[in-house]
C-alpha cells in the first residue's frame, strides 16, 4: 500500500519536475479517449494536473485508467513530460506538463455525482447543501474555505501582536433579558432548567475587563434563534473585542490598521485609512440608512425648506406633520420609458409608501403629472437645490421623516444596482458614529435601547436622560462597508449611577434589573475600569472578501435561510428516553 502514496502535490508539478518519477494521489475530475490514448484530468485540493495512458507504455495501467470515472478516487505513478506546444494550456498552473502513466491504483469508485463538480454550474442550492461534501470539492468553495482560513490566522496573529488575549467564554450560560431569541439546552442533572447558548459574549467580556485583562479578543460562535430572514445564519461568527483605558477613537484605529492587514493578507487589496465617519444623522439624511452603501452618488436632497407654503397637497401636508420632502436626481434618467417609471413606483408601493411622484427634464423642461401643482417659482427652485440639468429624472418621497429614508434609501441602493453605479472592486468602509441611545417604541408607548442598555451616552448629553432622552447620543459607532453593516461597537456604561438612570428611563425596575444583570451590577462595585468594544460579524466580511452573494457560500456547513440542514437533516426529533432523562415531555 505504502508506494500509493503521494510524492508529490499537482502544483508542485512544474516544467523543473521533468523526468522524474512521480506519485500523485486524488479525484478523476474528467477523462477523454483519443485514438488509443487515454487523458485523465487528476484533482487534488491544490489543483489539477493532466495524466496521458499509452498502450506501449502500459497495458495495465490503460486498462484501469479506462475504468475510471468521474469522482473516482485513484493513486497515479508515471514521469512528468512536457507537453508539446500546441497542447500547452494557460489556464493550467500545472499546464505546460503532464504525466506519463505507469501505475494506476484504484482506491474507491464513486457512484455518478448529482451535479458536475466544476464552477459555475447553475444547481438548486438544496441539492449542492445535501451533499455539501461534494459541493466542497468545487474550486469556488475550496477557495472561500481557504480564504477563510486565512482571514482567521491574520485577524489572531494581528490582535495578537497588538497585546489582545484570546479568551474563551461559555457557551452553556444563562438565559438573558432579550433571550426571546435564545437556544435553549436542557440540564439533565438540574430538573426543570435550562442553559442557553450565547447570542453574544456581551456579559462576559465585560466582566474580563473588571478582572483586569484589559485586550480581550475571542473568534467565537454564536447562537441567535431568528426569524427567518434571507441572510443570516442561526449560528454565526464573530470576532469579539473589548478593551480597558482605551478611547473610541484609539480602537477604530487599530481596528482600521487590521482591516487593512486582512485586505492585503487575503485578496491582496489596499484599503485606505483612516475611514471617513458619518454621524447617524448625516447619514439618514444623506442617504436614508444607517448602513449607507458609498460607493456611488445618487445622494437623498432635503426640498423640505424649498417648498415651505407650497400649495400642493401631498407635499404640504408631510411639511405640516413635521415631515420632509425629498428627491433623488437620476442623471439621464429622462430617458426612462413610461413604464420603467412606473416600475419604480410599483417598488415605492411595495415599501409602503401611497406612489413615487417625479419629474423629467428631457430638453430642460419639466415634465410630468405633479408639475401642474408647482408654481414656476417653485420648479426653479427645485432644479437648483437638486442640481439638476437636460436629461434628468427627479423622484420625490413625502413623508415622515422614517418613512421618507426608508423609502428613498431603498430606492436609492436599487438604483445604483439597476443602473450599473457600483463599482464591486470597490471597498468603501465608514464608521457612523453619534447613534441615539434610545428608540421610542410605539407599541409599549417607551423607550428601548437601540444597541443594549450598557451603552454609554455621550457625555454631554447626561443632563438630558432627565429630561428629553430621545436627544440622548450613544459613545458608539458602527463599522459600514459596501452597504453592509461589519460590527458594532461601544463605551461601556461602569458607574453605578449612570446605569441607574439609564434603567430609570427604560423603566427597568431595581428588582427587575439585579434579577436580570445582577451579577454583572454587583461586579461593578468592584472597580471596573472604563471600557469599550466591538464584535464583528466575520461570515460577513467573508462574503465581501470572497465577492458572493450570501453567507452560506463561505462557511463549510451552512444550515438553510429556513434554519435547516439538509445535509444532517437538523433539527430533527429525538427518542422518548432521551427526553425522559432530560425530564422533557412534549405537548401535543
């Protein structure tokens, strides 16, 4: 058995290997017969390599190579020659050589595959995540694998070398106050209760940081039981970060130093830093999203100012509410069929809002059903708030200012995609920074926090926890790239009566907040250090690294966007003695 095995991977196969002798293992990825002679194209995980049988030099040999079919797992044994001129092929690393085959060994057939294992093959993505293990032997996966791989060494070695331990935190914890999401795993030896998996080490790391390790970083699962939505993974990654004495603006900037590390280490980009900030509000403004995509223009134009006093109803009775009106100028969108236009306001619809009102300027005059409602002042002025020239199309949102960015943002980010604005080599990275402490949550008729309710508010603004909270700003900033929101990160709350006012505002009683936080209220008292971090989503960032379209195509076993796997068939149903033990009875 011993000589089956390899002496050498395919891409250590170049043209200084000539004649010698040597032994390739891997997978038949296809084979062809030419008048007597028989090519075997051999993979293994570092590429291909071309095999050519010839009856006078082996009989054998042929004969077992003209067995072989696609996925058969095989021993090669012959010299490498070159290949003459005319058969050379660029594509190939392992191109301008091939082997002459002496032995072959068969170590396992394989039945005929469900699809072909080559790139670009157009399969239902059920079938490539029921048999993962072949659709991993696909180029394109073991690509993203390896990047991943990658991208994880750099981002340790980094944080490594900048002073931060990895620190491993449970994942059999503690149920948490917004555990309506939580997995839970129940105890057999403590009757009736129940651990949950982390939604995040949010707790723990900051208790490392009152235990004074103070760079604390963990590459870490987390477990969030979601309703389903299109990209997200009921189990996922993050790469963890808190630290102690540090300003916010001293951890962005070593977080910017990794990210630059990672872009080069990995697909050889350079990334420019420092990265522009945003604040939340001149984000919505400007582009109606908080996760604003910049790599192209199509900026939201506020007319709200311009048609104060206007007589046309829609717009002036959003202005009354307290709401905005604004455009989006699409250049040379004048040339947009009747139709198209309509489309677009299909698409405002299906957001929610009552139509997508607009104007033309095809040789510079305005056009469209909303122009009769405009005084001649009126249109002027819009045209220079917008900018606008021959050939421009104006679309306008009227509405309350949620709804407004809302729905112009989404269109915005349509636009850019239909209209071919984005450039994808493009890597545009923003902090929004300056996010409001607080969400008024209609429903409850309160406030909710919007990150968590350890966040520390900007200190100028303590005096107004008493009085107006919804104008309270968060120490905190989002990391944006491409559109995607990467991580998000903050100050810690570390003194007792900061904590308290914020409880008071989100009306979380004494009781209620040391049954829920107590421990980690209590561990305050022991001098905790001011402290701040960030987690990032890291099967996100592989998605843009890798330039796919979804998460699942750069983790190696994904469950589906319904929270399946159709490989393992989990979730599935356990035996009734399992459940006796655990104590569990299911109702019917």
């Amino acid at each position: 058995m011993g000589h089956h095995f390899r002496s050498h991977f395919t891409k250590q196969l170049t043209t200084e290997t000539v004649g010698t002798q040597v032994t390739v293992n891997g997978w038949v990825q296809r084979r062809r017969d030419f008048g007597g002679l028989i090519f075997l194209d051999l993979r293994d995980h570092t590429g291909l390599v071309q095999v050519v049988f010839n009856p006078d030099i082996s009989t054998e040999a042929i004969e077992l190579a003209s067995q072989a079919r696609n996925e058969y797992v095989l021993s090669v044994t012959g010299t490498v020659v070159k290949r003459s001129p005319d058969t050379v092929n660029p594509k190939l690393t392992t191109g301008e050589i091939e082997i002459q085959g002496e032995q072959v060994y068969l170590f396992n057939p394989s039945k005929t595959p469900p699809f072909l294992i080559e790139d670009g093959t157009d399969v239902d993505e059920t079938l490539r995540m029921k048999h993962r293990y072949l659709d991993l032997r696909r180029p394109q996966m073991q690509k993203n694998i390896k990047i991943r791989h990658r991208a994880l060494q750099v981002v340790r070695q980094f944080l490594d070398q900048h002073g931060f331990l990895e620190i491993e935190t449970p994942m059999l914890t503690k149920s948490t106050p917004e555990g309506a999401r939580d997995y839970l795993v129940p105890s057999r030896l403590h009757e009736g209760t129940f651990y949950a998996l982390p939604q995040s080490p949010q707790l723990f790391k900051q208790l490392l940081m009152v235990a004074g390790f103070e760079r604390y970083f963990q590459i870490t699962r987390c477990f969030r039981d979601e309703d389903l939505r299109a990209d997200r993974q009921p189990e996922f990654t993050q790469i963890d970060i808190e630290t102690s004495f540090m300003e916010r603006t001293e951890l962005q900037g070593i977080m910017e130093k990794m990210f630059q590390v990672l872009f080069q280490e990995t697909i050889g980009v350079t990334v420019q830093a420092p990265f522009p900030r945003l604040t939340y509000h001149e984000a919505m403004e400007r582009f109606g999203s908080d996760k604003p995509d910049l790599r192209f223009g199509l900026e939201l134009i506020d007319l709200t100012e311009t048609l104060q006093g206007t007589s046309f109803k829609v717009f002036a009775s959003a202005i009354e509410k307290g709401g905005q009106v604004k455009t989006i100028n699409v250049k040379g969108g004048a040339n947009f069929t009747r139709k198209e236009i309509d489309a677009w306001g299909e698409i405002a619809q299906s957001l929610g809002a009552k139509g997508l009102a607009w104007i033309t300027f095809k040789d510079g005059q305005p056009k469209g059903p909303i122009v009769k409602f405009l005084t001649p002042e009126e249109l002027q002025a819009i045209q220079q708030v917008a900018d606008v020239e021959a050939g421009d199309l104006l679309f306008f949102a009227a509405d309350s200012k949620q709804n407004v960015a809302r729905m112009l943002g989404e269109i915005r980010l349509r636009l850019g995609r239909t209209l071919n604005l984005i450039d994808e080599k493009q890597f545009q990275f923003v902090w929004i920074t300056d996010f409001p402490l607080f969400e008024w949550n209609e429903e409850t008729n309160r406030y909710d926090s919007m990150h968590h309710p350890f966040t520390m508010p900007r200190k100028e603004d303590i005096p107004l926890l008493g009085t107006d909270p919804g104008l309270v700003r968060a120490e905190c900033d989002d990391l944006v790239l491409n559109g995607y929101e990467l991580s998000s990160g903050s100050q810690r709350i570390y003194q007792r009566e900061i904590q308290e006012k914020i409880f008071q505002v989100l009306q979380i009683s004494e009781t209620e907040a040391s049954e829920k936080f107590g421990f980690l209220l209590e561990a305050f008292e022991y001098g905790a250090p001011p402290h701040g971090g960030v987690a990032f989503g890291f099967d996100r960032i592989m998605m843009i690294l890798t330039g796919q379209q979804n998460l699942r195509e750069t983790i190696a076993f994904p469950k589906t966007a319904q929270a399946y796997d159709p490989l393992t068939e989990a979730p599935a149903a356990v035996d009734a003695d399992q459940l006796k033990e655990l104590h569990i009875r299911l109702r019917k």
